[in-house]
C-alpha cells in the first residue's frame, strides 16, 4: 500500500483538518515552492532549493500551514520579504547580492511574518507609482520617435518603441500595451517574458494594474498557478 506524502499524512491524521483545509494545504504548500523557485535566481543557492524541496517534504508542509494560519494570501510577497532581507546593496554601483543563501527553515517566524507585513504596506503604493511612471516614459519616448520618423503613424511609433530593448520598459508593460493597441509584433515577442514578470506577484499586478494586464494572460497565469490570482484565500 502506498503511503500519502509526509505532509499530507500529517494532516489526514490530525480529526481538525478536512478535506478542504487539506486541498489548502497542498496549494499552499505547492505556492510556496514554486514561489521560492521563482525567487532564486544566484547560482549556488539553487542547490539549496533542490535539497530542501526533496527532503524536507514535511517542511513544506509546516510552512503551509503557518501562511494559511497567519491569512498570507500573497506567498509570493512573503517570499520575496524574506529574500529582500538577505540582500546587500552596494553603496556606490548598486547592484545587489544575497548577503546569505535564504533557506525555507526561516519562512515560519514571527520576524519573517513582519518582514512580510512591511514589504506588503508599501508594495501596492510602489508598484502604482512604478506604472504610472512607465506610462509617462512610455509617452515620452512615442514623442521623441514622432520627431525623428514624422511619417509614422500612430500605430508604428508605438510598435517602434514597444520593440526597442534600449529602452527601460519591462515586458509585462511592454505585453499590456502592445495588447491594448492591438500590436502582434510585440504581443507575440514578450508574451513569454510578460507572464514570468506577472508570475512573481500575481496577486499584487491583478490588484494594482487592474484592466490593464489581458485577460488572456490572466487565464494562462491561473493555468500555471493553480489558483485565480483575484480570488485565492485559503478560507
């Protein structure tokens, strides 16, 4: 007879979790690798990762159950607080290194549950202002490209500057505008990218960009995800 997983074993045994709660637990669980395998990209820490994912099962668990008993709905969030706390920025070029490898033994404390708190205060107001700066740039530079090819129309000024990779436009907005404009040279070139920039707060971009992320990619994320970022809750 095969035996369930440790973390599922756990739960089936204990008479408070149902049938439900053990659904949340393994989307919860499931959430919380995939977010933490999204969040490491230095080499060397990887193979941090792998051992605890294949391991450490009844850890994935504990974690689980920790973010679905604190209500963390954005696992993405809470992962990333705890990576932007192992992060040293230099102080002169700024660029940033992972003082130390991040280990999932650290995600079930109260101090990584205030880290997230923090980060997840200021997140919404950051990305709105980001995007409505991205806009801005983005007219700009449709303007600077009007004064230098004054025969394009509209329509090419934006696909020229949507498939300019000199330009600082990350590929979600790149994707979210070339859709809105109905542009399927840069809709096809950055869907890839746009939905791995979406994958790493799902739930943040669905609440703060609002109309402005397709739906098309919406319904694939949710594919991928297992869950509709509007509406995961684990109650």
């Amino acid at each position: 007879m095969q035996q369930p997983p440790p973390e599922e074993a756990e739960a089936q045994a204990s008479p408070s979790v149902n049938e439900t709660e053990l659904a949340a637990y393994r989307l919860a669980s499931a959430s919380m690798r995939e977010a933490l395998a999204r969040s490491v990209q230095i080499d060397g820490h990887t193979e941090v990762l792998r051992r605890a994912g294949g391991t450490l099962k009844p850890l994935w668990y504990r974690l689980a159950r920790y973010v679905i008993c604190n209500d963390v709905d954005n696992i993405e969030r809470y992962v990333h607080a705890q990576y932007r706390h192992c992060v040293v920025r230099d102080i002169e070029d700024q660029d940033e290194t992972l003082s130390m490898a991040p280990t999932p033994g650290m995600f079930d404390t109260d101090k990584a549950f205030g880290r997230y708190e923090a980060y997840d205060a200021r997140a919404d107001k950051v990305m709105a202002s980001k995007l409505e700066s991205l806009y801005i740039e983005f007219e700009c530079c449709v303007g600077e490209a009007a004064t230098t090819f004054t025969y394009y129309t509209d329509e090419q000024l934006w696909n020229y500057v949507l498939m300019n990779k000199m330009l600082d436009l990350p590929p979600l907005f790149r994707y979210c505008v070339a859709v809105s404009g109905g542009l399927q040279e840069p809709t096809a070139a950055y869907r890839s990218s746009a939905i791995e920039q979406y994958l790493t707060d799902p739930i943040g971009y669905s609440r703060v960009w609002g109309q402005a992320i397709p739906k098309e990619l919406n319904d694939e994320a949710i594919g991928i995800l297992m869950f509709d970022p509007q509406e995961r809750s684990w109650k």
